[in-house]
C-alpha cells in the first residue's frame, strides 16, 4: 500500500475554536504540491482557448504603456525623471500589472472555489497564495520586454539591479497582503466584487505610475510611502533605470506597511475561515 | 504505518458530543456591508467580538451530542434521511466545517469523498484533471503518477485520455471522477453513497472496489441512504434522525428500524398563517401538506420522479363561498410556472358558509418532475370574478433523485424539468416497412432520460 501521507499528525484533533488562531503555514508547505497543481491550473485555464495566449501577459503593460506614453508623455507633458516616458511607465506598469492582476484574482479565487471549499479540506490560504504566483508567472513573460525597451532606448542597467528582487518580493507581500484581506471579506460581504475594480484604479492613480514621486513635496513622500506599491515602483525604476529615486525612508516605510498588510491579512484570514465553507 | 497492533485500543476515530449548530437563513443571503456596519455597531453596544451572536435570528442543531467511537479496520455506516445530520457530520469529520460543541479525534490520514469530480476543471484533459483532483484530495504527485494507468484503465477512459473533459459523455465524465477517487488510499475513507454513479454495470464496480478498500485492513465511513448499499459493506451502523444519534447496532436492525421511521413519519404541515395572501379574504388556506406516495398509496420519505404526491390543503372560511374553484400550481425554482389542478376542472366546486373548515386534497399520480426545488402555490376564487386567497409560492417541493432508479437510468445535466412517460422500442435490424401491430422489443414505461 503506497500511503504517503500528507495529513498525518500522530492524533488530529477537531474542535471548535474562537477568535484568532495560529496561521500553521507548516500545513501549506505539506500542501505545496496541491500549491503547485492551482497555480498550473490557473494558468493554463486563464490562456486555454485564446488565440494569442501567454501574449496577453506581455500585451496587456504594453498597451497601457502606449497609451499614457501617448496621452500623458506626449500631450500632457509629464516629467519623468530624465528617462524616455515610455521606459519611465514600462518599468512601473510591469510590476503594477502585477499588483492588479494578483489583487483582482485572488480577491475571488475563495468564492471562485466554492465548489472545492464545501467538499474537500485543505488549507484555505493555499487559494489565493496560488493565484498571486500564477500572476508571477506572467510578471516574468512580461519582464524580458522591459530590457529590450532599456536596450532601444540605450539605457543601461547599474549594478543596482541586484537589489531588484527584493523589490519583486515587496510586490508579491503587497498583492498577497490585500488579496487574503479581500479574498476573506469576499466570501461574507460580496460588496468586495464592485469595490476592487475601483479600488484597483484609486491605487493606481496613489502609485507614481504615470508620473514620478519627485513631482510631490518632499515632506509628504513619507506618508505618500505608506502605500507599498510607491517603494516598489520606485524601487523598481532607481535599479533598473538608475533613477534619482534611491531606497531611503519611503522604501522603509512601504516595506513595513506591505508586512502590516501581509501579517494582518493572514491572522484576519485564518479568523474568517471557520465560516467560509458554511457561507461561501 | 497501518500496523494492527499499535494503536489496537485507540479507536481510530472518536467523536465526543459533536454538536453542530447552523442559524437559520445565514446561508441563503450574503450580507452587505452596510448590514454589517448596523449589526456590528448593535452588537459592539453590548459586548466585543464574539461572532455568531449578531442576530437574533433563529438557530438550529443540525448536529447535537452524537458520540462514536470506531476501532481500526472497521467499516461503519451512517444512516438517516435528509436533514438528519449524515452530511453534517461528514463535512466536519473532513475537516469542511467546524464543529459548534464537542471534538472529534482521528488518527492517520483522513479522505473523504463527498462528491464526484471534485476538482475537476471542464477546460482540462482528462489526464490534466486526474493530477488535479487527485492533488486536491491529498495524494501526492508521485503516488498520482503511479497509479494513473490503473485510474484510466478502472474509468475506461484511455482513447480519451487527451480530450478536454468538456467534451466527455456525462457517464466518462463521472467514471473518471469516482476512479480519481477510488484511488485514494488514506487510513480513513470517509464516503458518501451517492458516489456510486453511472450505469448499472459501473456502480457494481464502484461499490466493489469500496467493498475491497473496507477488506484491506482500513477503517471507513459510509454514508448513506440506500439500505442495499450499506448492509451488506458495513459491520456497524449508526441511525441518526433530527441532529441525534438514535440508535447504534449492526447494520440489519439500524436498516429495519430506519425503514420504519420512514413510514411513520409523514411530511409535516405547512402552517400558512405567517404566509403572504391575496385576494379578499373571504376564506383563507391555513395549512399544506405535501405527501409523496408510492403507487400503492402508502407514504415514501422522500419526492422522487414518478411518485405519486397527496397535496393536502385546509381551508377556513369568514364568510360565504359560492361555488368557488381551488387550485395548486407547481413552479420550478426561478417561478416558472409548470403545472397546475384545480376542483373545476375535474367540475366539482367548493361552496363555505362562514367559519366552515374545508380540507381540499390533489392526487397528482406519477409525477415526471426531475430531481431539484419547486415550488407549490395555492388559489381559491372564482374565473375572473374574484380572487378569495391566493399565496404564490406556499411551499417549497424537494423532488429527490431515486435511489433504485438510479442503479438503471443515466442522468444528464441539463436546465429541462419534466419528464414524460414513453415506450422505447429497440429492434433487431432496420426494416424497410413498419410492421403493422409488431411487438415492441422493450415496451416498459422508461422516464426520459
């Protein structure tokens, strides 16, 4: 008999519990192969059936690059900090793409699961950690574009590329954080659906995408910094372009709120699932 | 790891007066936020935090005190009708829900099997879709692999085994299901019976492999409302009616006294007081009853397509009736009307004096209806003249699958509601004429699909 558990504490113990309770990430690293299984479900169901497939990960930053290139480089003449504006937007539209993407489907991969919910356990929180990492997927097709843009328009990266990962994790802990916030609040209150295209587009326009953070006075950048996507956006344009935007107390401040976001999203989560396959 | 000495006298599960308590209602509507901001600023003027106590709502046990224990290697059965816990119980044994009262131990790997093709994503292959729901239901990618030839093989599926399953017959769809399933291995298989599916030939398969999964040595629990089913798998079984545990014997005498709970208790009375009327009110319904019936008139539990059903309805009369016309009206779940009766059209009439009690009651015989959620409507008035009472929707109608129809009709999925009485005829070859007054081969009455 070939039993490879997975579920097998010595003696599992089911009891009504109360108010917060411990987050046992240990149960979604047992889970990880069933991680792997929705993130590769994810992705091939979202390009399945399309014609131009994997392309909509690419085509989707691009064409909002031209358009703000168009409308907000060109006409309105928005300063970008001394780097081509089509560069400028790329860099910041290929992380925010992802933010979005991460932020939009996870806030409903709990109530897109109902089905799975009601008829089978396993750790909830394994749901939307799965849709942000299918987004990472397409983050990394849409990347390679973005040095082929620096190529044409001759920008070099500085050796301060290396820190870029780290400002790729931020992303991930900020679409992660919000996405297990929403996702919970979803599965009660289905007000979460009308609220996150708009929320989306508020926190696009809070993130210095289609202008630079240089543009605000220096004493609110700090506060400004408490939204995380701003430490990633500029983060992201200070190593790759070389920006004047070099990670001081704003990236500080933003990689403390997305760990707020994150840790309060997790403990809120895991308080919210009791009830979720009773009313999902 | 499943060493019989070990852990001999530790039952493998043990539940201790598992209650599970449900509000009435909380299902059926989501809340806003703005229901919430006035619930919670309600409830935070009397105390903090404590979910659950936010409405007076109504509330109910769907599960109270039943307490178990089942040693390793046993299988045990968990009868009872809907609404009598089964579900409940299982949802919180696989850890779906959590208990309100009581605990549960289990030791070793728990599966449980609520429903078929659980996981399953139409726009995937077949192969795509046994690495899938096998993942959600625990096995790990290593053991899927192992056994997928012998999955495919078990579901006869192979040719198809590249195919979208969106493009799967219902019955391969299924097979492929319950073989994902089938081919869980925990220490603790927790089953619903209702996975026993396709034609005939196959459920024999299913329950076969069921009963070899019980031989070997681990411990399951099967849950069920098909006496046959259960009998003769199980060494044990547990009656539970209304929440409780009401009894706990062999298999054969829970069968015997779960039949007779069947028959003695009918389906309770709608009381219409609190309803929403119409008409003038010169009499009122004050009462429904639904009563499914087996062809020989006795009562069954359960609405199933081709039961008889009794509509047993009272009347209170306020002032004078004259020759006043009653009527049901059957709609399906989105109020889509689908069939009616009234007294006139069979030319009787119903005429009260006032405070007159009248008891008005539909056979409906053979009733096609497929399995789902209707709803029933009462009226009495007269043509266009005038409407007496009415009350649009009085009653909700379960018509339930039939488990023995079951074994030996395939159900496809489909919106359709009704079925109609036909004639098959299946003959040996294409004949260039009809053979005038020739017998049909198979002449039993069949209900569509």
């Amino acid at each position: 008999m070939v039993t490879q558990s997975i579920i097998r504490p010595a003696t599992l113990r089911i009891e009504p519990t109360r108010g917060w309770v411990p987050l046992r990430l240990g149960e979604v690293v047992a889970y990880r192969e069933l991680l792997f299984f929705l993130v590769w479900r994810d992705l091939k169901v979202r390009y399945r059936q399309t014609v131009l497939g994997v392309a909509w990960a690419v085509l989707q930053p691009l064409l909002t690059m031209l358009v703000f290139t168009l409308f907000f480089g060109r006409l309105a003449r928005v300063p970008s900090d001394g780097v081509p504006y089509s560069l400028f937007a790329y860099t910041a539209l290929v992380p925010w793409t992802f933010f979005a993407t991460g932020l939009t489907m996870s806030s409903n991969s709990l109530v897109g699961s109902a089905n799975l919910i009601t008829k089978v356990y396993f750790p909830r929180l394994t749901l939307p950690l799965a849709t942000v990492l299918a987004g990472l997927v397409d983050f990394a097709l849409a990347f390679p574009l973005l040095f082929g843009l620096m190529w044409y328009h001759g920008v070099t990266p500085t050796a301060q590329v290396v820190w870029l990962p780290l400002f790729i994790a931020l992303a991930f802990i900020t679409a992660l954080g919000v996405g297990l916030w929403l996702s919970a609040l979803n599965v009660e209150f289905r007000d979460v659906r009308h609220v996150v295209p708009f929320l989306t587009q508020l926190w696009m326009f809070a993130t210095p995408i289609a202008y630079p953070s240089s543009l605000l006075p220096e004493r609110w950048r700090v506060v400004y910094a408490l939204n995380p996507m701003v430490g990633v956006v500029e983060g992201f344009r200070w190593a790759l372009l070389g920006t004047d935007t070099r990670p001081g107390p704003m990236v500080l401040v933003s990689a403390a709120a997305a760990l707020a976001l994150l840790v309060g999203g997790a403990f809120f989560f895991r308080r919210m699932e009791r009830t979720f396959a009773d009313v999902v | 790891m499943s060493s019989e000495g070990a852990a001999a006298d530790v039952p493998v599960i043990r539940v201790e007066r598992l209650g599970k308590q449900y509000q009435l209602g909380a299902r059926a509507t989501h809340r806003t936020i703005r229901e919430a901001f006035v619930d919670g600023a309600r409830q935070a003027a009397r105390s903090i935090g404590r979910r659950g106590a936010r409405r007076s709502a109504e509330r109910f046990w769907a599960l109270r005190d039943v307490s178990f224990d089942v040693a390793h290697g046993e299988v045990v059965g968990v009868i009872g009708r809907n609404g009598s816990g089964k579900s409940t119980l299982l949802k919180i044994l696989s850890r779906i829900v959590e208990p309100t009262a009581g605990a549960v131990e289990l030791q070793g790997r728990v599966g449980s099997l609520l429903e078929v093709g659980t996981g399953f994503h139409p726009d995937l292959t077949g192969r795509e879709n046994v690495f899938l729901s096998g993942a959600i239901l625990g096995m790990r990618r290593a053991e899927i692999a192992a056994k997928f030839d012998e999955i495919v093989d078990f579901a006869e599926v192979e040719r198809f085994v590249d195919t979208q399953v969106k493009h799967y017959s219902s019955g391969m769809y299924m097979r492929l299901a319950f073989s994902v399933a089938a081919h869980l291995e925990p220490d603790i298989l927790i089953v619903d019976e209702v996975l026993a599916v396709g034609d005939a030939a196959f459920q024999k398969k299913c329950l076969g492999k069921m009963g070899s999964v019980a031989r070997h040595g681990r411990t399951v629990l099967f849950v069920s409302h098909n006496m046959g089913a259960v009998v003769p798998l199980c060494s044990r079984a547990l009656l539970l009616d209304a929440g409780r545990m009401v009894l706990e014997a062999d298999p054969i005498t829970v069968a015997a006294r779960y039949q007779a709970t069947l028959t003695a208790a009918p389906t309770d009375a709608t009381d219409l007081e609190s309803a929403e009327h119409f008409g003038n009110g010169k009499a009122r319904f004050v009462s429904l009853r639904l009563v499914p019936e087996r062809r020989d008139g006795t009562t069954r539990e359960m609405m199933c397509p081709g039961s008889r059903l009794r509509i047993e309805t009272r009347l209170v009369a306020s002032a004078p009736v004259e020759s006043a016309n009653v009527g049901i009206t059957i709609y399906d779940a989105s109020g889509y009307r689908l069939l009616d009766a009234n007294t006139a059209m069979q030319g009787r009439f119903v005429s009260l004096a006032p405070d007159d009690e009248a008891r008005v009651d539909f056979a409906l015989e053979d009733v096609r209806l497929k399995p789902g959620t209707y709803l029933v409507g009462l009226w009495i008035g007269r043509g266009n003249l005038e409407d007496i009472d009415g009350i649009l929707y009085a009653a909700t109608l379960e018509v339930e699958p039939d488990p023995h129809q079951l074994q030996h009709s395939e159900q496809f999925p489909g919106p359709y509601l009704c079925a109609f009485q036909h004639v098959v005829t299946v003959s040996a070859a294409p004949s260039t004429e009809p053979t005038p007054g020739g017998e049909p081969a198979v002449a039993a009455p069949v209900a569509a699909s």
